[in-house]
C-alpha cells in the first residue's frame, strides 16, 4: 500500500472525487480495509430515511409493503443487528427530501412505525446515531407518524447536534412544545441552526427566554411567530448573541405597546414574512441593527401606498446607511385583479438612495409604479454597484421614465445585470454629447445580461433595438410583459416590441435557439406567454426560495 493512503486527510481527499457516486464508493470500501472505513464514511454519511438502514439487515428480515413501506418480517439476531448500529454511527445528517447516497432514488421507501418503534426500543436513538450533528425530523417519521411520534423528538437531541429541523403538528398541547424549547439549550447546546415551523395557521410561537443559552445559534427560522408578542420575542432573540439569520413567518395582530428599539448586535439577515405589510413593519421599528446586510420581506395582502411609505421608512431608520446591500419585497397576494390600484411615486422610494452599498433592490408586484427620471439619475449616483434593479409589477402604472433615462442608468452602473424597468420609448431618444458637442453613445456596458421592459411602450422612432445593441454587447435575455387587450394601443405596443426584439436579434446575430421572444408565428406566440407566465410564477416564487434559503445552509 502507498505510504500516501496512511493518511486519513489524503484518502478523503482522494474519496471527494467519487463521493457523488454510490456505487464507485462500494468499489472502493471493497478494496482494502484502510480504505473501507472512509468510504463507508462518506456512503452513509447522509440519508433521507432510515430505509437504507433497515434494508442492510438480511433480506429475510424485512419486507416492503404495497405502500412502499418497510417493515420487520422477523426479529433480527444480535449480530444482524449490530450491523445497522455501526452503519447508523456513520449517519451525520438525516434530511427528509434528499435522495439516499446508499438506496436507488425511486421508490421512495418509508419504515413503518412498528419497526422504528422496535429499533429504537433495541437502541435509543441518541445512542443509535452518536455522530449526528443535522436532523430534519420528518426523514424519521414521515407524516402519518409524525403527530404521534413528536416526543420522540427529545430523544434525539445530543450536544454535538448542530442543526435542527421539525414541524409542530396540529394537536400537540402548548406546554409540550414549550417543553421541548426550553430543554434545548440544555441537551442540544451546541446548535448553530433551528428551523421550527407550526403546522396549522392557528399555531403560534414565541421564542422563549432560554433560546439566549444557545450561545452557537446563528441562524434561527421560525414559521409562526405571535405578532401579538413581537417586542417579547425580539427581548428573546436578542440574547442569541451569535444569531446572524432571523426568518420568520409572523401571525396575529401586531398590537404590542412599542418603545426604544431593541439592537440585534450580530443580524446580518432578516427575513420576514406576514399577513400583511404592517406586520412586517412593526417588527422592524422594534430593532436596529448594525451589521443587516439582506432583508426580505414578503406579505399575502396587498399594502396601501401608505402602509408601503411605512415600511421604507421603517428601513431608513431601523438599518445602518453602510452595511444594507440586498433589499428584496415581494405581494404574494393571490387572485390580485389589475383593476387594483396603488399608485407609488418617486417619492416613496427616495428614503432608500441613503444606503450606498445597495447591491440588489427587487420589489415585486407591490403595486403601480410611477417613477421618474429625476429618480432613475438619482438611483445611478447613489448605487453605483447595483447587479439587480427590479420594479416589477403585475399592473400597468404611469409611465413617466424615459429610454434615455434607462439607458443612461444601465450604462452608468457597470455591474448591473439584471434590470426590470418600465419606461416609455415613443419618442427620440436623446443622445449625450461629448464636450465638444457632438453626439456621443453612452458607455459600452458588458455586464447587462437580463433586461425585462414590463409595461414599456415602444415606437421605432426611439431606435430601441440599435442602442441597446450598441451599448450593452452581452444582453441576451429580452422580455417584456405582453399586451393582451384589444385596443389598438395594445396592438401596436405588441407589434412593436415584438419588432424590436426581431431586429434586436438581427444587429446582435442571436440564433432562433436562443429567442426568448421569436413570435413568427402561432406556436411561437404560444411559447412566449408560456415563458411570461413562467417568469411570474418565478418572482412570486423567489420570496418562497428565500424563506427557503436555510436549506442551501442546511449542514
């Protein structure tokens, strides 16, 4: 054997490159024995069920039902059941919806739970999996079991646990689950992440006084917050003094009394999510942060133009001008009519060209935004390193941006990406000049990749399709909101976008392959609202993806 394989960090290293593959890790756990612990290591390392490891006892042991659940046939000997505990030791995380690196991904076994019962009374589960640092309960039970087996959940906490996930079902009284918080910080103290979501909409939480114990705790979800009692769990939190995420999803009546604000030291993001905008607002005028860097705030009824005036000044005063750099709104409002109108000037947003380190702004379908040039110019001075610019919106608002206002603000931020702006492009564009007084084109832009117009109106004589040729070399990806009245206004707008995306296409040389927008004829008009209606489901998705974002920091 090579002296290099007498090191555990080069045989791991070496198993980094085969990991992805369960059956080249059996290869190599079949080679020799020094290579068989590792291999086997990194094979059982991560499961979403605990079939994988009833299904390595003998076949006679076991069968699997018509529902694809696994059960015990007979009583496994001492020795047959040795081998589930050794695998079991090499368990670290147990994630519900990851496929097992041990078991095909189809289908999708569940133990029954009588054979659960029947393993944990032959070992305790603590004892069972001793090496276990990230848990999601439901990879235990799966929902059938889960109210009944909720308990059980205690069973599994061990100090070296550092990630922690689990739903509260409906049915379980208030002081079982206030239980089980308090016995965290004493049997799990070493949790870096706690995910916690209530089952029902009548499930609220507040995070008790004993969350302040979690001395590691750095990212804290919680999907039903009492807004009733937001001063007293933000008192709570702030004694996490490590925390750096807040997500949570808050119910109730935001009535507490106010006062000073409450500093989080560590926040850097915050998410929230509520009923309403207010909600969301009363909660940030109860802290100040100095360190909140991203912050997303999605609601499920639409917000009045004061109550959003409320909201940005909430963040003018709540977060520091040099360390806010992602700012992400989103109405998940459903059955939302265009008939609705909340009209949002300039004015409301001004409040934001404070914080100069802004490097996403992204409001989705708040409302009708009626934006100006002023403000456009003033955006492109005071975020000069803005990647994400987006003011989409499910209705049409008064347009009162120019093209050249777009263009010059698309040109100035020279790492801006991605823009969502509506403007109006049925005049001449007008050209800066050079100090001589010649015409002169803005600034070649390379970084614009995405460019969505929204409700633009756009004529041929704004020559849209050559400037943005010209100035933006990298643009690939161009939409626009389509025009489904019956006016002739609608038409031609249609007719004209439709046109400078064709001649777009032509000064750039873009093949068909790559028309996000090609609409020669029928079937392609069929592709482009499907595209549309993809996009939408996808911005009204984003605010789930970042309520979701601990899972892409799940351990």
């Amino acid at each position: 054997m090579h002296r290099a394989l007498e090191s555990e960090d080069i045989i791991y290293a070496v198993l980094e490159h085969v990991k992805s593959s369960a059956k080249d890790l059996v290869n190599v756990a079949m080679t020799c024995s020094t290579l068989a612990g590792p291999a086997l290591d990194i094979l059982w390392s991560e499961q979403s069920s605990l079939a994988p490891l009833i299904m390595c006892l003998p076949q006679d042991t076991w069968e699997v039902a018509g529902d694809q659940t696994i059960d015990l046939f007979r009583e496994p000997a001492p020795t047959e059941w040795e081998r589930l505990r050794m695998n079991a030791s090499r368990v670290r995380r147990l994630l519900f919806n990851k496929f097992s690196s041990v078991l095909p991904p189809k289908p999708h076994l569940i133990p029954s739970g009588r054979t659960l019962q029947r393993i944990f009374e032959q070992f305790p589960p603590a004892a069972l999996f001793p090496n276990l640092c990230a848990l999601d309960f439901e990879a235990i039970f799966g929902r059938s079991e889960y109210s009944s087996k909720f308990l059980l959940l205690r069973q599994f906490m061990s100090p070296g646990l550092e990630a922690l996930r689990f739903d509260v079902p409906g049915g379980v009284p208030t002081y079982e689950v206030e239980q089980l918080l308090d016995a965290l910080p004493v049997e799990a103290y070493g949790l870096r992440q706690l995910l916690i979501s209530a089952g029902h909409d009548t499930t609220t939480f507040t995070v008790p006084p004993s969350f302040g114990k979690l001395s590691k705790l750095i990212i804290l979800s919680i999907h039903g917050i009492d807004a009733c009692l937001t001063r007293q769990t933000i008192t709570n939190i702030q004694h996490a003094r490590c925390l750096q995420t807040l997500m949570l999803t808050l119910r109730g009546t935001s009535n507490d009394a106010g006062g000073m604000p409450l500093e989080l030291h560590s926040l850097e993001h915050l998410c929230l999510f509520g009923g309403s905008l207010p909600q969301c607002t009363h909660f940030i005028r109860q802290v100040t942060t100095q360190q909140l860097s991203h912050i997303s705030i999605g609601y499920s009824k639409p917000a009045s133009q004061t109550e959003i005036t409320a909201f940005v000044e909430s963040l003018s005063t709540s977060c520091q001008i040099r360390s806010l750099e992602q700012i992400y709104v989103m109405d998940a409002s459903d059955g939302c009519g265009p008939e609705l109108t909340i009209p949002l000037p300039s004015e409301i947003f001004r409040p934001l060209l404070k914080f100069s380190r802004l490097s996403s702004v992204k409001f989705i379908g708040i409302g009708n935004y009626h934006l100006d040039d002023r403000f456009i110019n003033d955006v492109a001075v005071a975020w000069p390193d803005i990647r994400e610019l987006k003011f989409a919106s499910r209705r049409r608002g008064t347009c009162n941006v120019t093209f050249t206002a777009m263009m010059s603000l698309a040109s100035r931020c020279r790492s801006l990406h991605t823009l969502h702006l509506t403007f109006d492009a049925t005049q001449s564009t007008t050209i800066p000049r050079a100090p001589d007084g010649t015409e002169e084109l803005w600034p070649m832009q390379t970084a614009l990749q995405k460019l969505h117009l929204g409700h633009s109106e756009v004529s041929k004589v704004a020559r849209v399709p050559y400037f943005l040729a010209e100035v933006f070399p990298t643009l690939s990806d161009f939409k626009w909101y389509d025009y489904f009245g019956d006016s002739d206004i609608d038409i031609v707008m249609e007719s004209e976008l439709v046109e400078a995306w064709q001649q777009l296409r032509l000064l750039r040389n873009l093949d068909n392959d790559d028309n996000d927008h090609d609409n020669d004829d029928d079937d392609d008009d069929d592709e482009e609202e499907e595209e549309e209606e993809e996009e939408e489901e996808e911005e009204e998705e984003e605010e789930e993806e970042e309520e979701d974002s601990d899972d892409n920091d799940w351990m």
